[in-house]
C-alpha cells in the first residue's frame, strides 16, 4: 500500500531546518530560485493518468545528492529506487483504507528552463497510471503528494487537469485547479481534492469534433496538398498536358472522387494510428507529408497519374491519417469514448475541410474556363513546389530556413489570399466572357 512517507531521521531535521533559514533573511530568499514540480492529470473513466515534472536540483536534496552529478543517466542508475520512493510518496483514495492501485508506465529525463534566471536544467519526467476501486468515481477523489516536499519545505507542485475527455478538455493547454504545498503553520502538507465537474459524452464529442476542425485550420500543409491535388482535376489531357475544360459534370466527378479517396485514406490511418497497431516516427510522417505536396504541385503542371488521382490520394490519405492519429495518441480513452472521439475527430476534419474546399475549388472552377488559368495554375503550383521544398528542409533538419519560415507567415494571410482568388477568378471570367477572340485557348 502507498504511504505517506515520514521525515523522522536526524539528518532530515537539519536539512529542513537548513532550507527553512534562507527565508528568514530577506534577499537570500530572493537569490535563490526553487523550481516547482508540475503534476498533469488525464482524466478517464476508469482510470487517471499523471505525468511528473520533477526538477533535478530539489529531488537531489530530497532523495540523492549524488543523482546532480550525471543527470543524463538517472533513470539508468537509479531506476528502481526512484520508482520505490515515487510510490511511497503518492497515495490516492476516496476512502482511506482502501487506496487506489498506482502504476508507473515510465520514466525519463528531460530539460526545462528555469522561469527567472534562465539557464537550463534537467527534469524528471514521471509517468503514472491511478486505477480507482470498483465504482469509484475518477472525478473526486484525494490525492496525497509529498514527493521532494517532505524534504525541502519550500518547494510546491502545481496541479493541472491536461485531458478531461467528459468536460472538452482536450488541448494542449492544461488547465490549473489547484497547488499542493506545505502548510507552515502547522508544518503538514495536507492531501489535495481533486473535485471535477461532472461531464458528458456528449461535451467530449463535440469537444473533439472542435479538436478536428481546429487541427485542419492550424494544418495549412494538410490543405495545400488536397487543394493542390484538386487545381488541375476541371481540365481535360492531350498529349501529356493539361488543356481545357472538362465540363461542371466532369469536374465534379474527379473532385468528388478525389475528396473521398482522401478521406478514406486518412480516416483508416486515423484509427489504426490511435490504437497503435502502426508506430512510424513522426518526422518521418511529416516528411512525406511535405513530400506529398511536393508531387501534387508537380502534377498540378504536368499530368503525372492523369486518371489516378484517386489513388494517389488515398495513398498520401494514409499518411495524413497516421499524422491525425497523433493528435489523439495521448488521451488514452476507453472504447466507448475513444470510439466518440474517433468519429468527431474524423467529423470535424471533414468539416473544415469541405469548408475550406467549398470556398476554394468554386473559384478554379470558374477560373479554368479562362485562357489564362493554366498560366495561373503552374505559377501557384511553383509556389507550392518551393513551399514544399522549403518544409521538406525545415523537417528533414528541424531548423526552419527561409522558404518554410516565408511561407508559414505568407500562410497567415490565407483569408485575404482566398478574397484575391475570387476577384481574380470573377475578373477574368468575365474578361473571357465579353472577350470572345480570348474564348479559344486549346
């Protein structure tokens, strides 16, 4: 059973009473910063997720002065004992005689910054699975934490909710509910209640559906390559290039066909990726991405797989979906719920990208019956070429260069982009229109 561990050795009373001392003497106090400890909760139905953030200079003194010296290999070194000593000093419960079994999943280093005086410093990431008893609610229940603080008095942990699935909580921004830290009048550190509002399937849906479409609006690349894919689906092919109009029939077809390929895609890879039956590295997710828009600006000016487009896009769909999957990985859901935010996830990505393509596609549609739309077509297809180019670096090296950082600021203007397409599109239909001798451009 995880119990409060006690400090009751002679060498822990000097030592608290040492680190107590600074603070009685103004500047000393000031002079010396303590980081504090970051505790993320993930709430699921049956269970609760925590992740540790634990600076190394205040675990050295209260666990191990020696863990300072080499902290790149602290979990190498001292493994087992960190893992003992977590656990005797987390314990979770609604009734005291029956606590909450607790799991560590893993442990790693990582480094921070210090918020004040900015040199860098290693951390102790700690993750951590808290399994409640039959029919005992992972919305409210108490959480005794004294990890580094039974030994430094000044140190505290912050307690933040970063998923809370039933409640929307479901982005990368966590939520602050409260801080654990020791009373000094009473010299105790008290547990802390954790008391969630109760929620719904029906919020996290929906908060997910919002996840969806937020993810596409932020995404540009995922966008570029089906607009991209779908610039050049109005025209017909002679001899190897893009001619003329095809027709509203025709083009409506290949635009469909394309939208559903790459949503078939995406949508399979967005399920197997979340429940982890395919693991590729994510720079290399990313990579082909780039490379994806890279091929559909190429076959935007010159027909590559005229007739196969829907092939390509479910194969880059794939891809795409692998990289969706991601976004969902770490909310470790249960089977109704993580089914809920499959399907709204899934949902919200249609959404903003039938969206995006609605106000979009329209405006090629009318442009490509103009002489000058495939002048047109193979500037923007360049452009998206060099972008492309550019986030191909960008991932392959993970440095920005001066393509990918141009493009991710030209990209903030998409609204004011979108607006310049359609007077342009409407400016020269109506040229063409009332310019016959321009009417002929095969």
């Amino acid at each position: 059973m995880n119990k409060p561990a006690k400090t009751s050795s002679r060498h822990g009373k000097w030592r608290l009473l040492f680190l107590f001392f600074p603070m009685l003497i103004p500047g000393i106090s000031q002079a010396h910063q303590a980081p504090n400890t970051n505790i993320l909760l993930d709430i699921n139905t049956n269970r609760v997720g925590m992740e540790l953030q634990i600076p190394i200079p205040e675990l050295a003194l209260a666990f191990d002065a020696n863990i300072s010296k080499n902290p790149a290999t602290i979990v190498e070194d001292y493994g087992d004992a960190l893992r003992n000593y977590i656990n005797d000093h987390i314990y979770a419960y609604i009734n005291i005689e029956k606590p909450w079994r607790i799991d560590i999943a893993g442990m790693y280093m990582d480094k921070g910054t210090q918020v004040l005086s900015g040199p860098p410093f290693w951390e102790l990431r700690v993750l951590l699975n808290i399994v409640p008893n039959k029919n005992e609610d992972t919305r409210k229940f108490m959480l005794h934490y004294d990890v580094v603080m039974h030994q430094v008095i000044n140190h505290f942990a912050l307690v933040s909710v970063r998923n809370d699935w039933e409640n929307g909580i479901v982005t990368d921004t966590a939520v602050q509910v409260g801080v654990i830290r020791r009373d000094m009048r009473t010299m105790t550190i008290m547990p802390f209640e954790v008391s969630l509002e109760k929620g719904s399937r029906w919020k996290g849906f929906i908060s997910m559906f919002g996840l969806g479409m937020e993810h596409i609006k932020t995404g540009t690349d995922h966008l570029l390559f089906i607009i991209t894919l779908l610039l050049p689906a109005c025209l017909l092919v002679s001899n190897k290039k893009w001619t003329v109009y095809g027709g509203l029939k025709y083009s409506v077809i290949r635009l469909l066909n394309v939208i559903t390929a790459f949503t078939i895609g995406h949508s399979i890879t967005l399920l197997i990726g979340i429940l982890g039956w395919v693991k590729i590295p994510a720079q290399l997710i990313e990579i082909t991405i780039a490379v994806s828009i890279l091929v559909s600006a190429i076959h935007a000016m010159t027909p590559l797989f005229y007739g196969k487009e829907i092939f390509i896009a479910l194969g880059f769909g794939l891809i795409h979906g692998l990289a969706f999957s991601q976004t969902l990985q770490n909310l470790h859901l249960e089977s109704m719920d993580l089914a809920l935010s499959v399907l709204g996830f899934n949902l919200g990505i249609e959404a903003m990208q039938l969206a995006v393509i609605a106000i979009t596609i329209p405006w090629f549609i009318i442009m490509s019956q103009t002489p000058w739309f495939r002048i047109i077509k193979n500037i923007f297809a360049s452009l998206v070429s060099l972008a492309a180019l550019g986030w191909i670096g960008q991932r392959v090296t993970g440095h920005s260069n001066a393509v990918s950082e141009a493009t991710d600021k030209l990209l903030l203007f998409s609204p004011w982009l979108i607006l310049w397409l359609c007077l342009v599109s409407l400016a020269l239909f109506l040229l063409a229109k009332y310019n016959p001798t321009n009417s002929s451009y095969q």
